[in-house]
C-alpha cells in the first residue's frame, strides 16, 4: 500500500462547476466529521507503510487552525517512515502565514493550488475571485515557507472563451513558475451551478485547439507532458496520481472518498450524516481479473509513457496484445510500442476515449 487520499468536503464559496462533494463551511459538522474521520481510518487502515498522502476537497484550507492541527494529530495515525510526497490542496485566498507554518512543521512537502484562470470574466462564471497580483504574492509567500513543489490548476474552454485568453492565462500561469500545471477541460455537469443553468462550453473544435496550444506552449516552456491533463518540470510529476495510474492499491478516507485495496473497489457515502453516524462506505465491488485488467488499460493509457508491457505480464501473466485486438490499432500508428511500452501516439491523444472504447 503506497498511498492515502484524504477528502476534506468543506468550502466557504462554492465554485460553479464543482461536481465534488462539498458542504459550506460550518462550524457545527467540522468537529463531528473529524471524528469520524478518525474512526474510518482506526477501522480501516491496517498499519501499511504511506509513500504519498494528498489531502483534497472540497478546501481542506478553510478549516480553523484548531480543526487544521487536529487533521494533522489524526494523520499521524499512519506510517509515514517512507513518506516521498504529501500535497495539500489550498484556496489561493485562504494561505497565509498561519496556515502556511502549520503544513510546514506538519511535513507538507507539495501544494495543489486552483487558480483556474486570470481572467476577470471566467472568474465570475467560475464564482472565484482574484487577481494575478493576488497569486503572486501568495506563490511568493509560500516559496518563503521553501514550498517548492506547487501544483497550479488552469480551466480551459469556458463558455465564450477565446483563444487569446486562453494564451494569455497560460503566460500569466507561466510567470509564476511552478513545477507542475494540472490542465483541465471544462465539463458541465448536470448538479452543478452551471449544469442547472444549462450552460453550454466551447465547441468541440475549439476545445480541441486549446488542447493542442496548452500542450504547445508548456512544451516550449520545459514542462514535460507526462499524462494527458498534467505537464511537470523534471522530476515533479505527481507520485500520487501516478500511483492511480498505474492502478495500484490506494485507501480513500472521507466523505464520497473512492479505494482500492486488495481487489476490492469501493466508494464512500456523500451523506454527511451517514458518515458521521460510521455508515462510511456506500458501494464496494469485487473485481475480476478481466476487471483489473480492464483498469489498468484505462487507467495507464492516460500516461503519456503509456503501459509496460513487462509490468503488465507480471501483474496479470498474461500478454497485453493477446488480451486485446489491439493489431489495427498499432497497424493504423494509433498505437506505438517503445522501449518495452505500449503508448497512445501522441497525434491522437486527444483522442483517447474513442481509441479506448476500440480496445475494451
């Protein structure tokens, strides 16, 4: 067991698009739901030695500093003797001083931060408020507390957005340096603000042209484009998403939180009062071989590098390219094999739900 996510549900704004499970900031539920975090995870949690810990929302970021230590007295529950990566999601608008020292003397090594864009129109859409100014001053604040591996996320193919604020919002996310962007395509989904108001994105060309300047202009600008929404300089890719990707045991604590262990998928319940009555999970599955196999395809093709070839024989004993009809697919160069892997060619990686579907 590598790896341990942690879902903090709790936000004092509501974004627009969020379709994540998340409940306002309230005093009352805060003290109660660490509680029973507390108790998943004595429940649950059989004493594995953690690689990587991400603790996401939600805003983990807009609990008190008294709820904030007492997350982190709860987390010391784990074995975090061979800790490489530990991210912390953050508001741009919550850090400071304060918080800041806190995930310091509290061993948080990476931030995730959401910046979405600069840009005045798509921050309102958004319901986010900020200014570049802002960001930066806060970017500076945390490299002065030597957080020096930062995740900024961007949001690409808003309604009416064109593609000079899209360049725009890139040069501005590149003068704050970070070592790794996490790029995302607006999805309107049907129980968020913006899904209710039926809200309609860019057109699928368009959006697919973004695509293809964002991975342009990062590329230019040394990040190395390493899954199909993420670009890190060298050495700062995500070790806890790639544990994800390569389809590897995680535990998921919290509200609406998703696990692997074992060969047993499950997901927890978005009641707050379920969960803080103990009802943790909601649904857990019990997954074939087929199954597995079926995830790692789906998971690992979103890595750029693509799937070893040798790890997957290992895991499964049996060849990739005799589990699947993948022949036309590498005969017509939608596939590529190199250096022991199978890969998407990077041409089509736009492309890769359909090219899925193909395979399984």
């Amino acid at each position: 067991m590598d790896a341990v996510y942690i879902h903090i549900p709790f936000c004092k704004k509501i974004c627009s698009y969020c379709d994540f499970c998340k409940i306002y900031l309230n005093d009352k539920f805060t003290l109660p739901y660490l509680n029973a975090l507390l108790n998943e995870i004595k429940d649950r949690y059989q004493g594995e030695k953690i690689k990587t810990l991400y603790i996401g929302g939600g805003t983990p970021s807009c609990l008190s500093l008294k709820d904030l230590n007492y997350l982190f007295d709860i987390i010391k529950l784990f074995d975090l003797s061979e800790l490489k990566e530990f991210t912390f999601e953050c508001n741009i608008n919550d850090i400071n001083e304060e918080i800041l020292k806190v995930l310091q003397s509290n061993g948080v090594n990476r931030l995730s931060i959401g910046i979405e864009s600069f840009n005045e129109n798509n921050l309102k859409f958004m319901n986010r408020f900020h200014t570049f100014d802002d960001v930066l001053d806060k970017i500076n604040l945390c490299r002065s507390y030597n957080f020096n591996n930062i995740n900024l996320d961007l949001i690409y193919g808003l309604p009416n957005e064109s593609i000079s604020i899209l360049k725009k919002d890139l040069k501005l996310l590149l003068k704050l340096n970070p070592e790794h962007i996490s790029t995302y395509s607006l999805i309107i989904e049907d129980n968020t603000m913006i899904g209710i108001n039926q809200m309609v994105p860019v057109d699928e060309e368009t959006d697919s042209e973004m695509y293809r300047i964002i991975c342009q202009i990062l590329k230019k600008n040394n990040y190395i484009h390493y899954e199909v929404s993420n670009f890190a300089k060298e050495g700062y890719a995500s070790l806890h998403n790639i544990n994800y990707w390569l389809n590897e045991n995680y535990y998921g604590f919290g509200l609406s939180s998703h696990g692997y262990i074992g060969n047993v998928r499950y997901e927890n319940t978005r009641s707050l009062t379920n969960y803080i009555n103990g009802n943790y999970v909601l649904s857990e599955k019990l997954l074939s071989s087929s199954d597995d196999m079926d995830n790692t395809i789906m998971l690992g093709f979103r890595l750029l590098q693509g799937i070893n070839l040798k790890y997957f024989y290992d895991k499964y004993s049996v060849n990739l390219q005799e589990k699947y009809d993948i022949k036309e697919l590498v005969d017509k160069k939608y596939l590529l094999y190199k250096d022991g892997y199978l890969k998407i060619n990077p041409k089509y990686i736009y492309m890769m739900n359909e090219i899925l579907i193909k395979i399984i």
